[in-house]
C-alpha cells in the first residue's frame, strides 16, 4: 500500500511541475507579445513625433526582445516592402526601445543618405540639439558636447548580381552625460535629418571603446550569428564605435 501511495505521490508531482512549466511557459509568452506590442507602439510614438519617421517605404521584417547593459529591451527591424537590399547589412530602419518605452536608439540607414553634400557643422549640432530636446530632453540637462564631425556607416548594395559596400556618412554630434557618465549621439544625414541616434551608452576607457551592446550596427549582430553565441561576450566582438 506504501508502495503504490509513492508511486501515485510520485506521478502526481510530475504532472504537476509539468502543469506549473506549461502555465509559466504561456505566461512569459504573453508578457513578452504584450512588451513586443507596447515597444511597437512606443517606437512609433517616440520617433514618429520628429523629424525622423518611420519610411512609408519600410515594413516591420522583425522583432525581438533583447539585452542592453543588463536590462531588456525591444530590437525592431523594418526593411524596404520592394526587397531592395533587404537582410543584415543592408538598407533598414531599426529601434531599440526600452520596457518603460524610452526610444533608446534608431538607425535609418537608406542608401538614400549616400554620396551626397554634408550640413555644416553648425547646422548639424542644431538639427541635433533640436531633435534632443524633442525626443530626450533629459540628455540636454547635463550634456558635454565631446565633438562633432563626420562619421559614416557602412551599407551592402546589390545590383546586377553583385554586391559591394557602400559608406553611408554623416555629421556625428557626441556628447556625454554628466549626471551619469553615460554617452550619447546624433548622426545627421545628408538630408539634415537624424540619420542615427544612440543614448546611454556606457563606455570602457581603458579600452577607449564602448561596452553597450551595439543592436543597431548590423556588423555587430553578423558575428554573434556567425561565431553563435548563446551569451554576448563584449569583448570578442567587433566594435563600430
């Protein structure tokens, strides 16, 4: 009679942390479609607001919960509706968003941008200020300008049946972060719209580097997916900044 008491004791416990698995496993899939679809929202709101948008042009082709410096966040990718040089390394317009819904960084790299005159540098840091003071505010309280010159950004182009790299460049407003340490910038395009924003970035100075995961450089995210790693080792990683 023990015997089989223990034995139904037994099969009993496995059903039930099979059932307490299952329910935990449905919970986490509903809070991370209800963050994916609040970060959607959010992203549209945080950047739509200014003078960069979302192109009509794009689609959403992906979407995923990520890490940044220890805490998650939303990565979404739109890519071109007509295909034209779609994939990682291509054209696209991404945003990192937090779980609170700050706009943590985008990136508009369109082949639009390319091989064209540059704003001044003045006018730059003014494109760059104004969208601040839009789109994060909080950064213009303690902010250091560090420097403001041109930085490009690499893009793959197909046509004819081959592909090549093109550099994408703009005017890069950096700064830093006083309250915090924290680094942040504003790369203006050709079109004198924010072509690429970043915030909170933390910094390795010994390494004269930075530390944050780089979601909106697609170089960085083909070697993790190339030397598939399961947990971002920093420091084994290329770095764009």
């Amino acid at each position: 009679m023990n015997a089989k008491r223990s034995s139904l004791t037994s099969v009993l416990s496995v059903w039930w942390n099979l059932y307490r698995f299952v329910l935990a496993l449905h919970i986490s899939i509903g809070l991370t479609a209800g963050f994916s679809a609040f970060a959607l929202q959010a992203a549209t709101a945080a950047v739509d607001h200014d003078s960069a948008s979302i192109p009509d042009t794009h689609h959403l082709a992906s979407q995923r919960s990520v890490t940044l410096d220890g805490k998650v966040v939303v990565l979404s990718r739109y890519e071109r509706r007509d295909g034209r040089n779609a994939a990682l390394e291509g054209e696209h317009f991404s945003t990192v968003i937090a779980s609170d819904g700050t706009l943590k960084g985008f990136a508009n790299i369109s082949l639009e941008l390319a091989g064209k005159p540059l704003p001044s540098r003045e006018r730059s840091e003014q494109i760059a200020t104004e969208f601040l003071r839009r789109a994060a505010p909080d950064l213009l309280v303690n902010m250091k300008v560090a420097s403001v010159a041109p930085h490009s950004e690499p893009v793959r182009i197909t046509h004819a049946d081959r592909s090549e790299t093109v550099q994408i460049t703009g005017v890069k407003f950096k700064a830093r972060n006083l309250a915090d340490g924290s680094w942040f910038w504003v790369i203006v395009g050709s079109d004198e719209k924010p072509m690429l924003f970043e915030r909170d970035l933390q910094w390795a100075t010994l390494l004269a580097r930075r530390k944050s995961e780089q979601w909106l450089h697609d170089r960085w995210i083909k070697a993790q997916l190339a030397q598939q790693i399961d947990k971002t080792d920093r420091w084994s990683l290329p770095w764009t900044h």
